[in-house]
C-alpha cells in the first residue's frame, strides 16, 4: 500500500485509475454515509441530554433507541467500512469478493438506521454493539458484518501474499484484517456457548468478547492512518520500516490469547469477562504508545510540507488525533465506578480514531479519483471536531466526578446542582459543535465526490 503513488505514477490524477479505485470510493462512500447518518441521531442525543431541552424528549426509550443507532453507525459502521478502503487499495484485492461485500454492507448500513422507523425500540444499551428490538435490525446488523467479512477475504485471497516488512502500511493492513478475523472467530465461539446454555442470547455476553478484539481492528486502522499521514506530511519517524511493521505486529499478538480465553472461560463467566478487559487494557497499547511517541517526537519538530496551506487539514486532523485519544487515554485510569467518565474515555479514544480517518480520507481523496479538499471547510473542520469532542469529554468528565450515571437523559440525570448542569451544559455545548465538525467533513467529501475531476489517459 505504501508505494501506491509509485505504481500510479509521480502524477496521480493523469494516469488511469486502477480497477480497485471504484470499490475504494464505495467503501469511503459508505463510511462517510455511516457518519452522516450517525450526526442526525448525534444531534438528537445531545439536545436530550441538554439542560432545559430534556422536555423536548420525555421518554428514555426514544435517548435509548436514537443512542443504539448513534453508537452502531458512528463507530461500527464507519471504523470497518474505512477499513475497506484500507484493504481496498491493497494491490491484488479479489475484486469480485470486495464488490458483493460493499453492496451487502451498504444495505446492512440502510436497514440498521431505517430499524427505529420500522417499529424497532431498544433492548440492550450493552457494550460494543448495542441492539435494537426488531429483526430488521439484526438483518441488517449481519449483512454488514457479512459484507466486511467478504472484504476482508478479497484482501486476505490476493493481497496477503504481496505484504513486505519493509512495507509497514500494508503490515498495518495486514495486522488489522488478522484481527477482525479474530473478532468474528469470537463472536461465533460466544454464540456457540451462549445457545448451548439453553438460558436464550444475552447481547451483553454476546459481544462480549468479539467488543473487545474489535477495539485492536480500530486501532490497528488508526495507527495505520497515523503512519501514512506521516509519511506523507514529511514527519520523520526515527524507526526503519521493519521496525515499524514489528512494531503493528507487536500490536496484535495478544489477540493470539482469544481462542485460548474461550477454551478455557466459558462464555459469560465473570473470568471470561475479566481476561477480556484485562487483554484489551494491557493488550491493546503495546503499538499505540510507541508510535504515538515517535509521532509527537517529529510534530513537534514540525518538518515537511505540513506549513503547506493545502495539507492543513490533513496536519491539523493528525494533531486533533493524537490528542484525543490520549485524553480519552488519560480519562480511561480515572473510572471509577458506572458513571459519564466511562462515556468521556470511549468518546476520546473513539473520536481519536476517527480524526485519524478523515485525516487520511482528506489525502487519500487525490489519488481515488477524486477532488483534493480546499476551502474554509476543510481547514477549520479538524479544530472544530477535535475543539468541541474536547469540550464534550470534560464535561462528561467533570460530570462523572459529581456521580451522574452514563445512559440517561433528562429528569433521570438527576442534575440538582448548578455545577452539575454547568458541565453537562459544556458536554452539550461541545457536543454540538463536534456535531458541525462531522457535517462539515461528510460536505466536504461531498464536495469532492460531485466535483470529482475526470482521469486522464496514459499520455494524454
């Protein structure tokens, strides 16, 4: 993946596209409609959860359902789908696989937003993957799963045997198709377990485990974003490429515990939950910390063409990554107990990951085929996601140290205090400017889909 522009050649807008490109863009087509779709359910959450506004919603079902769909499309359905686009643009992808998954996952992607329309209400706000009451949604649920799995089968059929070390690009995309496979070997196990109890399907046990090896894919994809930005920002990272790719692969090598978690922890078993929090909580950082550091070492000597006005989104998106996901980092050794910390801690890991995704989807635009992001929009997208996701977690932080409970909305928040409905007022203040921050990214790409110029022949 790494020496994709030397194989489209030195100017990649006047050379033929590659077959893959088309799928490429329909997978970033889909994540970035996953995104839109998750900010209209994103709005209504933060006017639920608003001071003075709870009026406007006075039932938990409607914060419940409208949080199942948020939480589904904005991280499930974005992270993997991006992930498409990673393994798309490997070379040797099996074409005919990768375009029967992108149209079983974008009709998965519709059916699961369309589910609250269509008589579905809430049954399990569990971690992970939450659920919706209604078969429309886990059909949905499982053609998107389905399609990504096909996704990544096209990349692993033809694109695996071409990975070098010296590549860490294509390692990364490598290290995050191992443990999606992980993932879904997981979630079978789980259900396999869970069905032979004969006590019925607990969504919480179900995605369990599988929840957990899903946040090393996240991760993997991050980290793979992070090195390409980078890379082509002009940020010197001071490891040679083989030590990098050793590095991504360090990164996934406890995932090589999972089948013998499930061997000997039955699934549900407060062991088996236990040493799967325990694998993701010292597991899941063995290559984020490293890289991490490398990265901060070279912003801050602050090298290449990131001075360039045309790359400040992606540079900008690159720095808002690296410190939200520490922060939600940081926030992570501070919960304690079930309250609005633990929703602080996953929002800036999460929004860590995705800042890291539209970086890397504002240089990746070019060379799919499409416009290069320019313009007011692009430049202050990056400070308007990160500043106001900033805002959100510390007054969700904030708020969890005063003993608000996560998952509620309105009356049922409990704010008495003034200083209490101070910060949930920042959380909803920040909340909605991250709100702006997404839909000025999915306009921008917008934009550069319809204004997308036309390649060029070889020659011409």
């Amino acid at each position: 993946m790494a020496d994709l522009k030397t194989a489209l050649g030195a100017n990649t807008e006047a050379v033929a596209w590659p077959p893959a490109l088309p799928l490429a863009r329909g997978w970033l087509g889909l994540g970035v409609l996953a995104l839109a779709l998750a900010g209209i359910f994103a709005i209504l959450l933060v006017l639920a959860r608003t001071p003075g506004l709870g009026w406007l919603f006075p039932t938990q079902d409607f914060f419940r359902t409208a949080l199942v769909v948020h939480v589904d499309q904005s991280i499930l359905i974005w992270f993997l789908a991006f992930a498409g686009v990673i393994w798309g643009l490997a070379p040797g992808i099996r074409l005919e696989l990768s375009r029967l998954g992108l149209a079983g996952a974008t009709l998965g992607c519709l059916l699961v937003a369309a589910s609250p329309f269509l008589g579905a209400s809430a049954r399990e706000l569990n971690n992970y993957v939450p659920v919706l009451d209604a078969p429309v949604f886990f059909w949905g649920l499982g053609l998107f799963a389905l399609g990504s799995l096909l996704q990544v089968a096209a990349y692993l059929w033809g694109a695996l045997p071409r990975i070098r070390l010296s590549d860490p690009l294509a390692v990364g995309g490598a290290t995050a198709a191992f443990a999606a496979l992980m993932a879904a070997t997981s979630l079978i196990w789980s259900w396999i377990d869970l069905t032979q109890t004969g006590a019925g399907i607990s969504y919480e046990l179900l995605f369990w485990g599988p929840g957990h090896v899903l946040q090393f894919v996240y991760t993997q994809i991050m980290l793979v974003a992070w090195l390409w930005l980078a890379r082509d920002l002009g940020y010197p990272l001071a490891l040679p490429d083989r030590w990098l790719s050793g590095v991504l692969i360090l990164g996934v090598l406890p995932l090589l515990a999972v089948p013998l978690i499930h061997t000997f922890y039955p699934t549900g078993t407060g062991e088996a939950r236990i040493a799967f929090t325990r694998l993701m909580q010292f597991g899941n950082g063995l290559a984020v910390i490293p890289l991490g550091l490398l990265l901060v070492m070279a912003l801050i000597r602050r090298r290449g063409s990131s001075r360039d006005p045309a790359r400040r989104p992606e540079a900008r998106a690159l720095a808002a990554s690296l410190t939200l996901f520490a922060a939600g980092g940081v926030l992570a050794m501070a919960i304690s107990g079930v309250n609005t910390i633990i929703p602080a801690h996953y929002h800036g890991s999460i929004v860590g990951v995705t800042l890291a995704l539209m970086g890397l989807t504002y240089q990746l635009l070019p060379t799919l085929g499409l416009a290069r992001p320019d313009g007011w929009m692009a430049r202050v997208q990056p400070w308007i996601y990160g500043g106001g996701q900033l805002l959100h977690i510390g007054g969700l932080a904030i708020s969890g140290a005063m003993g608000i409970q996560r998952k509620t909305a309105g009356a049922a928040q409990g704010l008495d205090t003034l200083s209490a409905k101070a910060a949930m007022g920042v959380m909803g203040i920040g909340g909605l400017l991250a709100v702006v921050g997404g839909i000025l990214f999915v306009l921008v790409v917008m934009k550069a889909f319809i204004a997308r110029p036309r390649p060029l022949r070889p020659g011409t």
